[in-house]
C-alpha cells in the first residue's frame, strides 16, 4: 500500500505540479470552467451532440496542461478533429508545450504527432462531406494558428526570461567578484608597501647602523661623542626592529586574505616593478653602482665584477636586480659587518646573473660584534625576492659557501616574463586599452565599458530561433491562404453554369454532348442542392450547379438542374432556393 501510495502522490504532483498557492487555484480554476464552457458552447452551437463530454474534458486538460504539456497537446489535438470545442484550449496547450517542453525532439514529435491525429481524425469524420485536400489544408492551417504560433511565442517568452535570470544571476556574481578583487587589491598595496619599506628603508637603515658602528670604534671621538653614536646605533637597530615588525604584520594581513578571481600575486603591478633600467636612483641595473658607492662609504670593502657584453633588461627584470643586490647588501651589512663583499653582474646569452657573495665577519668585532649580534631578520627579503625573479621568469638561490659565508645569486632572463598588459607585469597599472588594472581584471571591466577599439562580443539572442519559426509559420500560413482562396475560385468556376450555355441546351440532346458544355462540377458548392427544385423525372440522374445570375434577395441562389434518363437530357430546371 504504501508503494501505491508513493506512486499515486508522484503522479498527482507531476501531472499538478505546485506551488499552488491561492491565486494560482483560483486561476486555474476560472480557466478550466471558461474553457470548458466555451467548448460547449461551441459544440451545442455546431450540434455534434458531445457538448458535456467535449466540455468536461476540455476542463480536465486545461487544468493538466502545466505538468503534462505534450501528452494535453497531442489529445486536444486529437480531440480537435472531431469538433471545434477544444480549439480556444489547442492555444494554452500550445504555449505552455512551447514553454514548459525543454528537449526538441519531444517538442518537435508532440506537434507532429497531434496534427497527423487531428488530420486522420478529420478526414474520417468529414470524408463524405469535403475533399480530403481541402480538410488537410484546413487542418494544418488551423493548427498552425492555433498551436504553433502560441507555441513559438510562449517558447520565446520562457527563453527571454531564462536569460533575464541568467543575466540577474551574472551581474550579482560580478558584483561579489569586484568586491573580492577591489579588497584584494588593498591587500597587495599594504604587500606592495612592505616590501618597499623592507627594500629600501631596511638597507638605509642597516647603513647607518654600519655608518654608526664604525664611527664608535673611532679614536678620534671623545667618550661623550662616542656615547652618543652608540645611543644613534641602538635606535637605528631599534628602528629596524620595529619596521620588521611592521612589514611581518602587513605581510601577514596581505597573505592571510583569500586570492579573488583574476587576483596577480602580491607584489606584482607596483609602481616599483615599473621603474626604468636606467639612471642610478630609478631602481634599475645602473642603479647597482650607487648601491655599491654606498656600501664603500660606510668603510666596507665591495667589489663590483661585470663579466660579458651589456645587453638591455626588461624594466622590471631590472628593477630585480637592483633588489637582488640591494637585499644582499642589506643582509651581509647586518649580518657579517666588516666582511669584504662581491657583487658579480654577468650577461650571459639568454639571462643576466646576479651574484653577491660576502665571507664571515671578522673574529675580532668589539662593539661592532655587539652590533651584529644583535641583527634583526623579519624573514621577509629573500621570499619578495623570490617572488619578484618568478613575476620575470627568473629564479633566486640563496645559502651558505664553503668558508661560511654567504652566497645569493639571481638568474633573471633578458626577455622576461612580460607579455602584453597582464596581471602583474610591469604594465598592470599603465591604463591603456587593453591593459590589466591593479585590481587583476581588464581596465575596462570594473567600469562595465569597453575600450573604443576592442571587438563586441558575439552573443546569440534567444528570440532568433522563435522568429525564424515564427516567420516560418505565416509564410506557411499565407500559402494556405493564397491556396485556399485559388482553390474555393476554381470550385466556384467548376460549379457555375453561365445563363447563355443553360439556353442552348436543349431537351434530348445526348448525354455525352452535353457533358462536354458543363463544367466538371463541385460537391463543396454543390451539396446542399441536391433534392432541391421541382420533381425530378421519374428513373433519370440529375446533376446541380450554381448559375452565374444572381437571386432576388441575399437569401436566395440561383441553380440550375440537369437530368438525364436514357442517355439523353431528360429535363433541365433553372430555380431559386433558400440559403
């Protein structure tokens, strides 16, 4: 029972699916007692005798229409061959087929199969009456109007509305995306201003911790002044301390955030990363002269080694290099005080390697020990490094040598990693026509316009199916009708007799003679004369047709009456009747 009971509430909510709330039953309800009523209506009035049965259920397939289109098709199509009462019901069963049918195919066989039923059904119940031809034209008229049209427009309306969601849908998904990305974008800024702040105020600071180290050991100095250098090197460590501290919070603020769609990686698109190669103050190669021009006058020993022919970097693989040797000055200033450096540039084929490599401090430090010793590392250089050589297409190695000192090298090809305006290049931020914003995306994008030359895109609208078969439909339907009108003229031409052909026959002429004088005749116009006129001759076959004269009255047809017994004309009537 309870498997019955299973299946029987499925059937119930697929062929009546909800919500039904209290509009939607009141709706359905005044449709099916209209519809039915009409059908009824239209039955009582054509006299077919089926006016409560059409009526009833006419009433049962409107209200079944919406969870079971195609099978409500096909049967008020069916029905339609036997009566006109389901024809206002083929146009909703129509439309919610168009709307609510999704596969093609079933859509497609659904409307094939309902017109063959309502035509086979059609010519069965009128083949006495009309040509076969003539009911088959009528019959796919009638469908066409009333089923197809309705189908394509509640096809075209379900689509439209589809897409209106879809688009709803998308809009509110790039609203959510362009919040994600414009917070993500805060996040590399606060990225981009710690790594800048760990590049450059963290080596100047580191230089006048060697400047002010170097000044204590001075024997020139009075103690006062030595005193007072001393309390300027534990600030400037001090300073350090708290700017690692700083540039460890944003970095981790930075990296904790969750990447937005389209998001480059931190530290790409900065206005650093676009910084030209040349000019010592610019960040780029020949900016390593004045790093190394630094270094000597705070009293380090620094060796500069350039190795093969120059060959021009992209700007932002220069800027690398700046920070490659900038990084590695910072850290053996810090950490190996006093140690001889050297900084190796050497151009190779296809990339420009950058080699810093410093000895261990010296033993004996004094107070410059102390100051080593109390270095501070935020762990972040070598990472940014690290990611600013991968934005390039470069690597970054960094460790120990043999005689425990330090090495860290950067291989950085002359190319690059640049390409055309993409998230993270050295042209992220440059705003031209198709170039990426800072924000990851296209410029264009978070304003919803795009640039003056970039292409439309292609998009194919969903009404162009429906008006393809839509125009299709009246084209078919303005053939029947051109169709129809010939064909009812020429049965007209067929069935008339003129006045003048009427006079010239005369009584006992051969059959065959006059046969040859009469039009082929037309039982569309020509059936409801028969039994009509005075009584014919006894054993003769009459034949009717229209005369071309007109009656006294617009009730009133002219016909004419040819009777034949024996082979010959036996009588001719020419009469008025009733319509």
């Amino acid at each position: 029972m309870d498997v019955i009971a299973r299946a029987w509430s499925k059937a119930v909510r697929t062929a009546l699916p909800g919500p039904w709330r209290f509009g939607t039953v009141v709706r359905e309800a005044v449709g099916a007692l209209l519809l039915g009523g009409l059908a009824a209506l239209i039955e009582v009035a054509s006299r077919s005798g089926l006016a409560p049965e059409m009526g009833a259920a006419v009433a049962v397939l409107f209200l079944l229409r919406r969870g079971l289109p195609a099978p409500v098709l096909v049967l008020t199509a069916a029905a339609s061959g036997f009566g006109g009462g389901p024809l206002p019901l083929m146009v909703c069963a129509g439309w919610s087929a168009g709307a609510r049918v999704r596969r093609v195919g079933v859509l497609v066989g659904s409307f094939a199969v309902g017109w063959l039923l309502m035509t086979a059904l059609g010519v069965t119940k009128d083949a006495g009456e009309l040509p076969a031809k003539v009911i088959v034209g009528f019959s796919l008229g009638g469908y066409l109007l009333f089923a197809v049209l309705p189908a394509l427009w509640g096809r075209y309306r379900a689509q439209r509305r589809e897409l209106l969601d879809a688009l709803r849908e998308r809009n509110a998904q790039l609203l959510r995306e362009r919040t994600m990305v414009a917070h993500q974008a805060r996040l590399r800024e606060r990225h981009r201003i710690a790594q800048d702040m760990h590049d450059s105020l963290g080596h100047q600071l580191a230089l006048i911790s060697v400047h002010t180290g170097a000044l204590e050991v001075d024997r020139t100095l009075t103690d006062r002044q030595r005193e007072a250098v001393g309390v300027l090197r534990l600030a400037a460590v001090a300073a350090m301390r708290e700017l690692r501290e700083v540039v460890g919070v944003l970095h981790d603020e930075s990296t904790a955030a969750p990447s937005a769609p389209g998001a480059a990686p931190a530290g790409a698109g900065s206005p650093a990363a676009a910084a030209g190669a040349g000019g010592a103050g610019t960040g780029g190669v020949d900016g390593i002269e004045g790093l190394v021009a630094s270094s000597r006058a705070a009293g380090t020993v620094v060796a500069l080694v350039r190795d093969g022919e120059r060959r021009a970097l992209t700007a932002s693989a220069g800027h690398a290099a700046y920070r490659v040797v900038q990084e590695a000055l910072t850290n053996a200033h810090k950490h190996a005080p006093g140690a001889p450096i050297t900084v190796a540039l050497r151009y190779e084929p296809d990339a420009l390697v950058v080699e810093v490599v410093n000895p261990a401090a010296p033993e004996p430090a004094g107070v410059r020990a102390g100051g080593a010793g109390s270095a501070v590392s935020g762990g972040q250089g070598l990472t940014g490094l690290r990611e600013r050589a991968r934005l390039v297409g470069g690597m970054v190695h960094a460790g120990p040598t043999a005689e425990a000192g330090f090495r860290l090298a950067a291989v950085l090809p002359y190319e690059g990693a640049e390409g055309p305006a993409g998230p993270g290049s050295a042209e992220a931020d440059t705003g031209a026509d198709g170039a990426w914003s800072a924000e990851g995306a296209p410029a264009w994008a978070l304003d919803g316009v795009p640039p003056a030359g970039a292409a439309p895109a292609k998009r194919r609208s969903p009404a162009i199916g429906c008006a393809v078969g839509g125009v299709a439909v009246l084209l078919v339907l303005l053939g029947l009708l051109v169709w129809g009108i010939v064909g009812f003229v020429r049965s007209a031409q067929d069935s008339t007799v003129k006045q003048s052909v009427y006079e010239q026959i005369q009584v006992g002429t051969p059959e065959e003679a006059v046969k040859r004088r009469l039009p082929p005749g037309s039982s569309f116009f020509t059936d409801n004369l028969r039994g009509t006129g005075p009584t014919p001759p006894e054993g003769s076959v009459c034949h009717y047709f229209l005369s071309d004269g007109t009656g006294d009255s617009w009730d009133e047809e002219s016909a004419i009456r040819f009777c034949f017994r024996d082979g010959v004309l036996a009588d001719k009537q020419h009469y008025r009747v009733k319509q």
